[in-house]
C-alpha cells in the first residue's frame, strides 16, 4: 500500500464526489483550478514534545493559526488537517489538506485557482513553524524522470567578486524545442555552474498536464489524474525523508545515557563539501555567512585558525539554531548539533549551490 493512499482518500473527500466524473480522473479537467503541493519541515516546540501525538499536531496548527491567520482544523486521528477558503457567494476557492503523518516532513496540498494558492502558500511559508524544504539539482533530476521530457528549465549560479577574483555568472531561463539538447550540453560542460531551480514537462498519464518542480520544494501542476500526482509527489518525499534520515543518522550530535542521569553528548562526524575549485577571499565568505541578511537571516561570529582555515558559528535568527562551520580553500565542513538545525542546513546547501559552487562532492548532500 502506497504512504500517501491515504492522502488519496482524503483529497477525494474533500473535493467531493461530483468531481468524479471519470474513473480516476477526477482532476483531469479541474476547470481551470491547479494542483500545488509544498514540501515543509515543520518545527515543534520543545515543551510539546512529551504531549500525545494529536496533542502537538494540535498545538502545532494553533501556532500556525497564531502566527499566519490561516486556520486548519485537525481531523480526529490527528493525521490530516483541512483548510477551507470561501467567497462571498459561499463557492469554495481553494481546498487544503495537510499531512501530518511525518514527525518532520509536512506536506501540503492546495486544490483551486493558482494565484490564490500560491498567495495562501506564500502566506503560511512566513511561520516560523513550517520551512519550505529545498530540492538540489540531483533531486530535480531525478524528479524529473517521472516526466515525458523537460519542456523548460530555469538555472541561478551568480558568484560574488567579494568571494571570488574573477566571480562566474550563469543565469537565466529557456523552453521550447531548444530545451533538450541544451540541457544535455549545458550538464555536460558547465556542471560546476550550472545550477537547476526549476524543471517542467509533461507528466507520462496521457493527460498532457505540464508539472513545474521548484527547488523551493514546491510542485505545480495544471491537469492531471489525481493517482499520478500523487505517485510523483511520493517520489519527492521518500528522496527528501531519506536525505534528512541519513543526515540525522550520520551527521547529528545526539545524547546516550539515561535523560534523568548521566548522559554524554556523542559528537558525529561533520559533512564534508569538496569543492571543485578553491575559495580565494575566505574572509569575505565568512562575513556573507553571518550579516545577517536576507535570504539567509543568519547572523554569527567568526576566527580564523589559520591563514587557510576559518571558523564559523551560525545561528538561525528567527529560530535561534545553530550550525558551525570550518571553510578551507576547497572544502567546507558542517557540524549539526540537532535535528531543528536542518532547515539551516538546507539554506546553507542552496547558498553554496547558488553562489560558490553548483556542483559539489558530499555524500549527504548529492
């Protein structure tokens, strides 16, 4: 039985057994509504953590509710959460429905006009609670397997000459009959710059729907059977809930020994980032890395411990966690001290992949 079966079932109750006009088609022509899912580590707070599952799913959704003034009611097993968006005539606009059944991973699925969900969206992504998980190219790539072809694509690699002496730009956006070849070529000899953000092409069901795949976890689709979407949308979580599992397994700092005792913290191993070629103002990197401005909102102090090595420590300015760093010329290591640190880790993957290097050896970031 497939994880989001579940989902399935739920969408369809939502939507309602009117749309069901075809044997699992019931979205293959949504007049003119989209389908949207966003992938989002979620974050609870420490003083939930002993409560019963339904109980923090529920004080999650108040937090939420708090923060965003979007109002998600919880279904009774405590799995599932549903938003509802009405107009004035009473018609309903879009229709929401929440996955909880991951401890980390929320994903978030949106039926209605594209524009409003995308602002609904928008809107949520501005809680502390929920971080919108990031697609590497690797994980675009193989997304994009699931489709017929790329039908277009959108690449962002732009190098700072505060960082580098002679800093490499290469950006920009193409579709049409071009796309494919182009992609080949474009992988083949510019790997270390060319840096996938978005794919899109047609799903494989005969529906002729055309998917968009963001790299800020977000999926977009305009016609398709629901059954295939989903198959999709699986694709994406097994690769991001493996990719986070084995960081948590590998990487994380955790404490052994009895809680109510004496317990040791066990240090992991840091990940290492081999570059493709060398860092030339170190310095500068660092400062980038701990200012404090947008995208990043991280702030942090640095030293350095050699002419060639320097030391980071990061926090996290809306959620005050931490990550540490150490940047040579050709390699960065990264140390997590908790499971919370990840949404960091995943901002400082996509700072790297977007302005030092896209393509990197890191055997838990490929």
């Amino acid at each position: 039985m497939s994880f989001f079966n579940p989902l399935y079932d739920r969408i369809q109750q939502l939507i309602g057994v009117k749309q069901n006009f075809e044997e699992d088609f019931s979205f293959l022509r949504p007049s003119g509504n989209d389908h949207l899912v966003q992938f989002c580590f979620r974050m609870i707070s420490s003083e939930y953590l002993e409560l019963s599952q339904y109980d923090q799913q529920h004080f999650f959704l108040l937090d939420l509710l708090e923060e965003t003034g979007i109002e998600y009611q919880l279904d009774v097993n405590g799995e599932f959460a549903i938003f509802t968006e009405k107009n004035k005539k009473g018609v309903k606009t879009i229709q929401s429905v929440m996955d909880l059944r991951n401890e980390s991973i929320a994903v978030i699925y949106y039926f209605g006009v594209a524009k409003p969900c995308l602002q609904l969206n928008s809107q949520l992504m501005q809680s502390l609670r929920l971080t919108a998980c990031y697609l590497n190219p690797s994980t675009l790539k193989t997304v994009s397997q699931s489709l017929s072809g790329i039908r277009s694509f959108q690449y962002y690699f732009e190098q700072s000459s505060l960082i580098f002496k002679e800093p490499v730009v290469m950006k920009g956006s193409l579709k049409g009959d071009i796309v494919p070849d182009a992609y080949q070529i474009y992988c083949q000899q510019f790997s270390n710059w060319f840096n996938i953000i978005q794919l899109s092409g047609h799903t494989t069901d005969g529906s002729q729907g055309v998917m968009t795949i963001d790299a800020n976890g977000k999926l977009q689709i305009d016609i398709c059977r629901l059954s295939s979407f989903l198959k999709i949308i699986e694709k994406v979580f097994s690769l991001l809930n493996d990719k986070y599992h084995f960081i948590l397994d590998k990487y994380v700092n955790s404490w052994q020994g009895d809680p109510h005792k004496n317990s040791i913290m066990v240090c992991s191993c840091p990940i290492q980032v081999e570059l493709p070629y060398a860092i030339e103002f170190l310095e500068n990197l660092s400062k980038t890395l701990t200012v404090g401005k947008k995208p990043l909102n991280l702030m942090g102090l640095y030293e350095r411990i050699s002419p060639k090595l320097w030391k980071i420590f990061i926090t996290e300015l809306n959620t005050a966690n931490q990550i540490d760093l150490e940047i040579s010329t050709q390699q960065i290591l990264i140390f997590i001290h908790c499971k919370w640190s990840l949404p960091m880790l995943d901002k400082i993957e996509s700072f790297l992949r977007n302005n030092i290097a896209a393509n990197f050896e890191s055997l838990a970031l490929n």
